[in-house]
C-alpha cells in the first residue's frame, strides 16, 4: 500500500449546502493537488405503506435536468444533526406522512474519491397521514411501488440515485423473502 499524508486544506469555494477545499497531498513521496468536497451528511428513509408498497417522491433534479424517482431524503441541517432527526422532518415535508417507527437500515459514502459525505438510510412503518411542508424551491410528486416494480427500475436504468439504489436494495434483500 502506498504512503498518503494530507499536507494542507484550502478552502476554494463554499456553497449553500457544500465546502469545496483543495488538499495538498503527499502521495509515496510526490506532492498532489487533490479536490474534497465538505457535505454535512444527509439521511433517507424508505417509507413502506400499510399495503407494502414503496412511498417514492418524483422530483426536478437540476444536475440531471430531468426528473428523478427516489426516495425521501435530505442533507442535515447542522454538522451532528441524527439521521433519524432528519429523516423524520424530511419523511413529513416530501411526503405529508409521519412515523414512530423509523429503523436504521444502512449507511453509505455517496463518493470517496472526493468527498466524505455519509448518507443513513432507514426504514419508516406505520406512516400517519400529516401534511407536506415543500421547500420554496421544490415540486414533488407521491408514487407508489412495489419492491418488485422498483427492482424492475433499478435494473433498467430507471433509477440510478445512489442512495434510493442502496435503500431499495438492501431493504429487499432484509425485508422481502
């Protein structure tokens, strides 16, 4: 294995929700310039309705200039924010449901090469009817699947978010026999 050392961290822009730094690196002896990308995290939740079926949001995603189909999500408010504390705000806000029974089910980094953003993924049942409570800025659509019509999707290409990816998946392979 090769020998890495952060020599330096420059910040170079900061954003609404992000910090890009760049980093000096000493990778086995020769210095790197490298990019980071500071995100305080976020949280997802895969809302499961009393019938089983999979609660799923449609939404503009600039990045993509299209629409996207995922699940509920967003970035924490504060550095130290619990995923759960967040996952229920944004569970309420994107789909006008709540719940007392919200389970941990996985955490990713959405990209290591460049940044550490860790993003929880957990589970919600018994949802209770509440209201949405949309961002100026967003338009969201309720749909509803099962994980079967949802692993159709991923497999062709329809869904390719990686946190709805890995919370679709790994709530298939815990919860579905």
């Amino acid at each position: 294995m090769g020998e890495f050392k952060r020599l330096d961290r420059t910040l170079s822009y900061e954003g609404k929700i992000l910090k890009v730094y760049t980093d000096r690196v000493q990778v086995n002896g020769r210095e790197s310039n490298w990019d980071y990308v500071h995100h305080n995290g976020g949280a997802a939740v895969v809302p499961v309705m009393a019938d089983g079926k999979i609660l799923m949001v449609r939404q503009w995603r600039n990045a993509l200039d299209r629409y996207t189909l995922e699940i509920p999500a967003g970035a924490l408010n504060y550095a130290g924010e619990g995923g759960a504390v967040c996952v229920a705000r944004e569970l309420e806000e994107e789909t006008g449901f709540r719940s007392e029974n919200i389970e941990w089910l996985v955490s990713i980094n959405s990209w290591p090469a460049f940044t550490g953003e860790v993003v929880q993924i957990f589970v919600a049942r018994d949802l209770i009817p509440s209201k949405q409570k949309f961002d100026e800025e967003e338009s969201i659509e309720l749909e509803e699947y099962t994980i079967e019509e949802l692993k159709e999707k991923i497999f062709a290409g329809e869904i390719m978010d990686s946190k709805t990816v890995a919370g679709l998946l790994a709530y298939a392979v815990k919860y579905s026999n």
